[in-house]
C-alpha cells in the first residue's frame, strides 16, 4: 500500500506485538496497548463477510493514543478480486482524512459502537509516529472539469436619469445557461512551486429568455460569459487556498420584441471586457468540500453601453463572488451546488452627445448544479 507520505507498520510486526501482549488489535484496549508498544499513531485493520454473491470489506481507523475507533467505511464487490482492486482506489480518498485527524489530534469523530470480532481479519497497515499531523494528502488532483446547468438573473438599475429617458431592467424570472469550467495543474504531483502552479477556463452560455422593461417593453436577451487565470495553489492539511490573476468577457444583449422594436432603445447592451485577481479556498470535510472565491474584475471597456449614443465617458469596475458545497458520490466523480454573484459598477462622466445619468449598477445573480470529475494528484 502507498502509504502517502506516512511510515507504515505490516500486518506480521502487529501480530508478533499482539501475541506478545496478548491483546487484540480489533479492540480498543487491545489497539491501545499495541500501540504503545510499538510507538505507533494509528490502527488501521478491517473485517471481511460474504451474503450470497457479494463480497464486503469494512475497514476501520483507530487512534494509537487510546484505541478509540476514529471512523471506518465499507466496500462491497461481486468477488475478492474486485473487491481488493476497489478498496485500493477508494481506501485514501474516504480514509485519509480520518487517518490524518487521528494521527495529529486524536479521533476525528465521536467514538462509535465496537467492530464485531466476527470475521475480522489481520491489522493490514499501521501508521507510524513519523507520519506528518495532515487531514489530506500532500499533493490535490491534478485536473478536474465541471459541467452543468446554471440560472441566472440580471437586474441594472441607474443612479439618475435627468431627463426621464432610461429604464431599469430586470429579467423577469431566472434564466437558464449552460456553464463549464476547467482547473488543470499539469505538475501536481511534483509538489514545490512547479506544483503549485496551474490554469483554468470557464464559459457560460446563456439560453434566450423574454425579459421586460420597467414600463413594460419586451426584450429577448441572450447571455455569454468567457473567461481563463493562472492559479497558484496552496495546501494546508483539508485546506486549500489559491490565488488568482487572469481576465474575461462577459455580456449580454437584448433584441427588442414586438412594440419595443418600433421604439427606440431604452436598455443599453453591454459586454464588459475585464481583467481579474482573486483568490479561491476549499475546506475538506470528511462527507463534502466546501468552496468559497471572490475577486476584483478591472474593466477594460463595457461594450456599447460605454459608445456615443449612449454614455462615451464611462469608468467601470466589478466584483464577484462564489458559494458552492460538493458532494462526492464515488471516486473521482462529485455534485456541486452554488451560487455567484457578478457586480460592476458604472461611472458617467457625461462628455458630448450620449444620455445625461450620473452611473447605474448591473449586477448578475446565479444559481447552478454541476457533475465534477477530477483526476490525477493524489487522491483526496
């Protein structure tokens, strides 16, 4: 077994401890006392059963400092064989962090009802004192990619309007898009700075959907969102933090519907051209990943709303903003669901020509869900 950067104990010098001691390593008592002998941090060992055509295997973790059962996870499989080969991809992306929170601080949960000692098989790994006080592995995937339906809704409202010309807009209900994103860290298993160092894409496309006017023209206004940064990426323990620096695009358009075709415009399109720093964290947990991201969006140019039939002096800046929560189903393979918020605030210096406001606000509300696949690194 890899031992992921810990110092591992086989099942012979666990038996030979045990028989010398007269305990058992599958006990609290008998797992406490093995361990002091050996000068060992934490027990990992399992039971293995059979019902009909499936094979089961439970491995559990204990802490070497009392013996207490710091968590355990189950895995089934048509035949011994598979079996193995499962509990082998999957043991340290479900495990790791238990075995990490026991051999720093203890047991990771509250102590649980005792293994039965039917069917349990030899302590097959034990990790030593030498392993490094960590809740993950050293080195998070390498790629990951997330693909699924998002809903968004857009509101710009403006600060003035002097001669009664403008009209704040609002989509009328949340529209649906289709969003993706990429994250590749092509030296993730080397660690040091090469390690760290990675990029990352994102689009969204937005589906067309009526929106109106606040007195009551109808708009079809259809949405897109492009944009890529470098990252530099940290690691401590379950916690990564990552910073940020690339740019983008992101605008929207509305083609007017029915009697707002005969009118003239009152709702300006934009397509705000940016550059971005940021900065991204994400927290393991034993049963989800949380994730959090915020950043400053300089504007480069805000598209037609910035032309001369409408503002031509205009300055710009943005904000945004993410919440999400991932779910892991199996290895490799999890469900997000967030949120994000896109801001950006205009400024009219009003010159020649153009509609006299002092600025407006625009802001982008979404909700999404997305399926992630994530390889290479090490597992989580």
């Amino acid at each position: 077994m890899d031992g992921r950067g810990f110092t591992l104990v086989g099942a012979q010098a666990i038996d030979d401890a045990a028989s010398a001691l007269g305990a058992d390593p599958h006990d609290a008592a008998g797992a406490a006392a093995v361990a002091g002998r050996l000068g060992l941090n934490v027990l990992v060992g399992g039971r293995l059963s059979a019902a009909g055509g499936t094979r089961r295997a439970v491995i559990f973790v204990r802490s070497g400092h009392d013996g207490a059962l710091a968590g355990e996870e189950a895995w089934t499989a048509p035949s011994p064989v598979r079996l193995g080969r499962s509990v082998a991809r999957g043991f340290w992306s479900r495990l790791g962090f238990t075995i990490g929170m026991a051999a720093g601080r203890g047991t990771a949960v509250p102590p649980g009802p005792e293994p039965p000692a039917a069917g349990k098989v030899p302590v097959v790994s034990v990790v030593a004192p030498t392993a490094p006080p960590t809740a993950g592995p050293r080195h998070p995937r390498g790629f990951e990619l997330e693909l699924g339906p998002r809903f968004f809704s857009r509101h710009l409202s403006f600060s003035s309007d002097p001669n009664g010309v403008l009209r704040d807009f609002r989509t009328r209900s949340f529209a649906p898009s289709l969003g993706g994103r990429a994250i590749w860290f092509p030296w993730a298993g080397r660690g040091g700075a090469l390690g760290a160092l990675g990029i990352s894409g994102a689009i969204e496309h937005g589906l067309s959907l009526e929106s109106s006017t606040s007195d009551g023209r109808t708009y079809e206004s259809p949405h897109r969102s492009l944009d890529g940064a470098v990252r530099l990426r940290g690691s401590f323990g379950p916690l990564e933090a990552e910073a940020l620096a690339g740019g983008g695009r992101h605008g929207l358009a509305l083609s007017p519907r029915g009697a707002a075709a005969d009118l003239p415009a009152v709702v300006p399109d934009v397509d705000y051209r940016f550059m971005r720093g940021g900065m991204a964290v994400r927290l393991r947990t034993r049963t989800a990943i949380l994730l959090a991201e915020a950043g400053y969006r300089h504007i480069l140019g805000a598209g037609p709303i910035a032309g001369e039939n409408w503002f031509p002096a205009t300055s710009a800046r943005g904000l945004d903003a993410l919440l999400a929560l991932s779910l892991p189903v199996v290895d490799a393979v999890e469900l997000r669901f967030g949120a994000d918020l896109r801001r950006y605030s205009l400024t009219f210096a009003q010159g020649e020509g153009g509609v006299p406001s002092d600025g407006a606000r625009d802001s982008f509300v979404s909700v999404w869900a997305a399926v992630v696949l994530g390889f290479g690194g090490q597992p989580r």
